[in-house]
C-alpha cells in the first residue's frame, strides 16, 4: 500500500471511530458491538478463576474452625437481607390488596452464570460466560450474595446461541435507581427493619466501585437521622416486584456535601467488590 | 498472526485480570503495553494499523463508546512511532517513556470524552493509571522483546 493510500484509509478509520465514540449516540454503536460481547469469555474465564483462587488464598488464610466468626456473619447477613427483602414484599402485598405476588426464595428465579471477566476500559461492568439457558433477557436484575450487582445489559440468550452477555454494575456511573433506608433495631430481643423517614433517596453510581445517594437535603437527611451503617434498599418501581427491598448498599458516610452545604453527601459500599464476582445470579423466571 | 494472538490474550489478560492488579483506584492497562511493544518495532504503517485494531478489539471488553479506545491508540501509536525513530528499542527506559506517552495521550482522549458526557473521570485517577502502567512496561515489554522474532517484524526503512 502506498503511503499516500495509507494515509487515506487511516484517517478515514480514526474519523469512523472519532465519529462512533464522540458524536453518534451511544446506544447506536453499542447495539452492534452486543453480537461479541463473549469473544474473550475463553480465556478471560479460565484466567478470572485462577486470579479469584489466588486472591481467595492470599486475603482469606484458611481457619480449621468448623464454623467461625466469618461464617456466622455472613449468615446473619444474608437473614437480614431477607427479612429486609421480605418486609418490603409484605408492604407490596398490604399496598397491592388482591394482587398476587411471588414471595419466594429469589435464587429459584434465578439462573447461577460465572463471570468471566471484568470491563477492560474503566467502567463497572461485568461479561458472563453464558450457558444456552433461557429466560433471561436484556434488563433482568443481576444478583450477588449481598444485593443487587446491576442489570444485564446484552445477551443473545433468548436466540439460543451459546454467547456471553454484559452486566452493568450498580457502581457504574450514571446508573441510578430509587430507593429507602432501613436500619436494623432490636425491640425485646427481635432484630426487625425499620424504614427511615425520608425523601426516597435517588441512588447513584460514582464509578470505581462507588456508590452515592443524590439530591437529598442536609435538612431531610438529619430530620430522617441517616447514619453509618444503615441499609439502603431497592425500592423502584422501573424495577421486578421480586427485587424490591434488595439491598444496594450499606451507608459508609454522612455529610453535608462540600460544594453546597445545603445538599446531603450519602456514600455508600456495596458489600462486596462487585468487580470480583465469582458468579451472580440472572433473574430468569419474571 | 502472532499479531492477532497477541491482541487477543492482550485483551483477554486485561478482562480478568485488572480488578485484581487494581492498586487503590488505579488499574493498569495491558493492552497498551501490547501496543507500545508493536508500535516501537513494527514499520510505521503496520505500527499504526496495529495500534488502531487492538484498540477496536479493547473496545469490545468495554461499556466505552465503541470507537473510544481504537482512536486513542491510533493518536498514541502516532506519537511512539514518532518518537520511536531515535530510542534504542531494547532499553527499559525506551519501555518506560514510551508507555508514559501512550498512556498520556490515551488519558487525555479518556478525559476530553469524559468531560463531554459530563461523567467524573478525574485527571489525577486516569494519570495514576498511566505511571502504573508505565512502571510495568520494563517488567513486560522487555520479555516481549526476546520473542520479538515470533512477530517477524521488517526493518523500518531510515
């Protein structure tokens, strides 16, 4: 090839990709990139599992306890989980009189797909190594252990081909759902949830594994006494009945934001990593 | 072929391994050192092809704009071929600069893509990024440089 031609088709290939990644609508481009979303599932499978049991091995040295500390908590975590999802579930029922509702354990809804790797470019994003399930469509509810891990954003499953699909995280920037906090009290030795008196707080990803509750006043998050280590929990009706009261975080800090004291600043963690999932779990049954 | 083998381990590398290599917020990027280790060895035009495509295939292991990532490259592989043309190819420092450039010039794009959507990619986490990466580039570009002749890369004219 010449270097005038050269010249020629690489400045018509970087104008394509300014145009793609500057001009034209996301949407647009990302719909005809969704057909190879699991072209690297392979071997970015195989390498997320060996990466996952060596970080296992270094963080969580092995204790010959039959049931320790760790275990126990984990288990009083996801009963309060429960009981958090299940009081939501019996206030949809006392709102929705006559309607019938599914209440049952959320994983028989589910389908278990191992995640094979993670977003290469900095977002919070997940790629699954899909079997030929299906059920599962694009903008079902992804669930870990703790909560809520986001959404499926692309996925050939109903087509039957064996393929991957994409999960936006919750953290990810920009997406936002409703939701209401929940702290756990204990009356006369029963842990119950209470829901907080206040504004129902618009959630937020940050990016980088963070989430934020936005838009709140100072003045409602102090009348609504919003501390660490409250729950926040899905409540938003964009959303499957199954996965309302799910839990999306827990509150890390409280504060008046720094650029208008007049607004609240809520930062809240997710309860684990959701970059370094080992599996989810689809909703596939709604 | 050994080019396309390259990318796609690149890539594949860089799905499942950067939530673990993550050092506070900063991850590093495999792929660019991949692209920096073709674009000083390979003659211009294949450098700057080659840049262009392992971009595209990142862009596919991303919620980035489709397109983002294979521009950035291209801008960067222009840059390391130019600079490129005086460094000795084999020294680590060569590695380090090299990656420093790339690694600007792509947070650079990163962050005027960002500003335009109005998303908080700070300057700070995306350069924290770049010197992590290029501190790797010694580690892994000089490997690859052994098994250079795997890519049967042509003399680049003088």
């Amino acid at each position: 090839m010449s270097g005038l031609r050269f010249q020629h088709v690489f400045l018509a290939l970087m104008s394509a990709a300014f145009l793609c990644a500057f001009v034209l609508p996301p949407g647009l481009t990302d719909s005809a990139r969704l057909g190879a979303e699991g072209l690297f599932n392979p071997l970015s499978y195989p390498i997320r599992r060996v990466a996952l049991s060596l970080d296992e091995h270094l963080e969580q040295p092995r204790k010959s306890d039959v049931i320790d500390a760790q275990s126990l908590a984990d288990e009083n975590d996801q009963l309060r989980q429960e009981v958090a999802r299940l009081a939501a579930g019996v206030e949809n029922l006392q709102r929705l009189e006559g309607e019938r509702q599914t209440l049952g354990d959320l994983k028989s809804l589910c389908v278990r797909v191992p995640v094979a790797g993670a977003d290469a470019g900095g977002r919070d994003a997940l790629f699954l190594s899909m079997p030929r399930t299906a059920g599962a469509v694009r903008e079902n509810p992804v669930l870990y252990s703790g909560g809520l891990a986001g959404r499926l954003e692309a996925s050939r499953w109903n087509t039957g081909s064996a393929s991957g699909a994409r999960v936006r995280l919750i953290t990810d920037e920009g997406f936002a759902v409703t939701g209401a906090f929940i702290r756990f009290t204990n009356v006369n030795g029963v842990i119950t949830p209470a829901r907080l008196a206040s504004p129902a707080p618009l959630v937020q990803g940050l990016g980088g594994g963070k989430l934020g509750v936005v838009g709140m006043t100072w003045a409602d998050c102090v009348r609504a006494r919003i501390a660490k280590g409250d729950w926040v929990i899905l409540d938003d009706s964009l959303w499957p009945r199954a996965v309302q009261g799910v839990r999306l975080g827990r509150v890390v800090s409280v504060a008046p934001l720094a650029s208008s004291a007049l607004f609240a600043d809520i930062r809240l963690s997710p309860d684990a990593d959701l970059t370094r999932l080992a599996d989810v779990w689809v909703m596939a049954g709604i | 072929m050994a080019f396309f083998i390259l990318s796609y381990v690149t890539v594949a590398l860089q799905s499942g391994l950067t939530p673990f290599l993550r050092v506070g917020s900063s991850e590093p990027s495999l792929a660019l050192l991949a692209m920096v280790f073709i674009t000083i060895n390979a003659q211009r035009q294949a450098a700057l092809l080659g840049a262009f495509i392992l971009g595209a295939m990142l862009d596919l292991a991303t919620r980035q704009p489709f397109g983002l990532f294979a521009l950035s490259y291209g801008l960067a592989a222009l840059a390391v071929v130019w600079a490129a043309r005086s460094v000795h190819r084999d020294h680590p420092l060569t590695h380090f600069f090299c990656a420093l450039l790339a690694g600007a010039i792509t947070a650079m794009t990163l962050l005027a893509h960002a500003r335009m959507r109005h998303e908080s990619l700070t300057a700070s986490a995306a350069f924290a990024g770049v010197l992590y990466t290029a501190l790797l580039a010694p580690f892994l570009i000089g490997p690859l440089q052994k098994a250079k002749r795997l890519f049967s890369f042509q003399k680049r004219a003088p």
